[in-house]
C-alpha cells in the first residue's frame, strides 16, 4: 500500500466538517471499489532512481499541456457538485488555481456557473456530457465560448452510471429530495449549513435552466438521465464540428480509443477510469499509460488522472508519457476541509514534493523528466 501524506490530514477534516451523504460522494467508488485501491497501489510498483552530483539549484516545473502554459504539471479535475462540499465552492477552487497558475475543468454539475468560474480568470476548461437533447449540448457549447472559455473536456466514460455502494446506502443518486434521516445528517453540521446558506439555498448552477427540479437532488437526478447512452464516435465527429476550440477527450483507457480520438480531431485525452468510480474492476491507469503514449506517439497530450496523491507519483506519470497529471479527491478534501487557502495548500504540496523529487532525480525540468522516461525509474 502506499501513503497518502499530507492529503489524509485534509481528508479527515473534510469528514468532519461535511455531512456523510457527502463525504461518501467524495470517497466513494463503483461496486467493490478495487479499482479505487488498484489507482494507488499502482503507483506502489515505481521508484525513481536517485542521481548524484547533478546542478538542481533551480527547479522548473512550468508546463505546456492541450496548448497551454501551467506553473506546474497539476490540474484540478472537474468534480461534480463542489460547491455543496464548501461555500467557497467551484470559484474557490478557481481562485487557488489562478494563484498558483494551473489549470481546472468545471464540471457540467458544478453548483456555480460555469460563467462565474470563467470571471475568476483562472485558465478554465468545461467539461461536457452529450445529452439526449443535443439543443442542451450546443448551449452549453455557446455558454462556454460566450464567457471566454476555450477548452472543453468531453467525459466519455458514463454511458451508465453504475452502483456504487455508499450512494445506495445514504440515497443519493436514488432519492430527488432529501429524506427525513438525510436532512437530520445536513443539520448535524451546523457550520456547513450555515456557510453553504450565504447566498441561498443552492441549486446545481451550471445546469439550471435545463431542469424543473429546484433542489439539487433532483436537479441532479434530471441531467444525470439526460447524457446519452448511445454516443458513439459519429458524435465525437459533431462536437469536433461544433466546437473550434480546444476538445479534450477523457476516460480514454485503451490505446485503440486513444488513436480514434486523436482521428477525429481531439487535441488531448485524459487517461483516466474516473477515479474508480465507473468501471469495476478495470486496471489501473498508471498501469495502461506507457501502451497509449507509444500508440499516439505524439499525436496529441496526454493527461493521466485518477490515483495522484504525491510528487513522486507526478514524475513517474510524466516519465511514463504523460504531459500534465490531474487531480480530483484532493482538492476537493482540501476545499471541503479549509475552502479555497485548502486547494492552494493541496497544489503547494504536490508542488513541494514534485519539485524535491525531480532534484534527487537530477532533473532539472518537465522536459527532462520526460525525455528520461523510464531510464528514472525502477520497476519495484
């Protein structure tokens, strides 16, 4: 097993402060969670190999990803209802992005618009479902353009949304109201429900207008049926059409996807198995990394998610072939632990170790950590 570090600190706070129905959203996965362990135990079978006598008196991280220049390799991953974890919200996650110069996806159910993610000026990417009503696609395309977002985040691993078991058990994908127990949970945490209360009660913001429901619950519930289970490539092909911006495509699990995508235009791919939270079992995506990265070869920038807790684990996703790691668990324990100061503080910590790593490894940049690939690590 391998050691979370610092992000546990954040993670039992975040317990704490949140009601369970919640924390369980965070921490759950799909039905017997291995592929949640598997994403960090992965990770367990690298080391990177030390060098000696080396000049690391400066240590570069800044980053070139899906066209873009980050401070460091770290990307904050769209997570769906943030802004019921902590009333800084989405925009506080984006607040602690800009300050430390990285990127984040605002997902299709993010309590806050994703116009008011866009005003924070952070570096912001939309991240996209397909629904049924392809009307309700193409507005969230024209929202996205109007408020000067560039990139979006096609997710293409939820065709189905499976089982998972603390879900079931609190009823929150079941449920379009909060129950009487449930709402006994919610008020057990006074200093949540008073902070989430400041500006009313919350609703899912980015998807408002396409619902009738008027909590988030049921808000949830609505759109959640409203993503097509019948996407398919051809409709890989129309958003290319209708979108002239950056189109990054995630849940890319095998080298065959990643060479369609990158024929039908995509301009990335995030190697991820959405956190263990849809397929199970499935492999670890550290584990298909190296394959994909040969099958492109170069075609398009590769992303991995799903697992990253520690700098060591960024240096050994970058040398394996991938450009930038995201991130999701921890920054959003971070934000529901301390708000946007505990997303800021998560970034710094990886950016810490990540920095103290490339140092004993001699390497001195990005670059060179990519360009050493596996000659820095040691299969354990």
């Amino acid at each position: 097993m391998v050691d979370d570090g610092a992000f546990i600190a954040a993670a039992r706070k975040a317990r704490r402060r949140l009601p369970r129905l919640f924390a369980d959203y965070i921490d759950g996965g799909a039905h017997g969670e291995r592929t949640m362990a598997r994403n960090r135990n992965s990770f367990a079978r690298w080391g990177v190999v030390p060098r000696a006598l080396c000049d690391v008196a400066a240590i570069d991280l800044t980053t070139r990803c899906f066209g873009r220049t980050w401070q460091m390799p770290v990307f904050l991953a769209p997570v769906g209802f943030a802004g019921m974890f902590h009333h800084h919200g989405e925009r506080g996650g984006a607040h602690a992005a800009r300050s430390r110069g990285v990127g984040m996806g605002v997902s299709t159910f993010s309590i806050a618009p994703m116009e008011d993610v866009a005003a924070t000026g952070a570096d912001v990417m939309a991240q996209i479902y397909v629904l049924r009503d392809r009307a309700l696609t193409r507005d969230m395309l024209a929202r996205a353009k109007a408020c000067g977002i560039t990139g979006i985040i096609l997710t293409v691993d939820t065709a189905i949304t499976p089982v998972r078991e603390r879900d079931v058990r609190n009823g929150f994908r079941h449920l379009s109201r909060p129950s009487v127990l449930q709402m006994a949970g919610l008020l057990n945490h006074p200093a949540w429900v008073a902070g989430l209360l400041r500006g009313g009660m919350p609703v899912v913001g980015n998807v408002d207008a396409y619902t009738t429901a008027r909590n988030v619950m049921g808000q949830a519930r609505d759109v959640a049926a409203q993503i097509d289970p019948t996407l398919d490539w051809d409709d890989l092909a129309w958003l290319r059409e209708n979108w002239d911006g950056t189109l990054v495509v995630k849940g890319v699990m095998c080298p065959e996807d990643a060479l369609r995508a990158a024929d039908a235009g995509a301009d990335g791919i995030v190697v991820s198995n959405h956190g263990g939270r849809q397929m199970d079992p499935a492999p670890a995506t550290l584990d298909v990394l190296p394959g994909i990265a040969a099958a492109v070869g170069g075609r398009l920038d590769i992303m991995l998610d799903s697992g990253i807790r520690r700098g060591g684990d960024v240096v050994t996703a970058l040398a394996l072939g991938a450009h930038a790691v995201s991130i999701g668990r921890p920054w959003v324990w971070g934000l529901a632990a301390r708000g946007a100061p505990g997303v800021a503080a998560a970034l710094d910590i990886l950016a810490q170790e990540t920095r103290d790593v490339m140092a004993l490894a001699g390497l001195r940049d990005i670059e060179a950590v990519r360009a050493a690939g596996q000659k820095a690590l040691w299969r354990f």
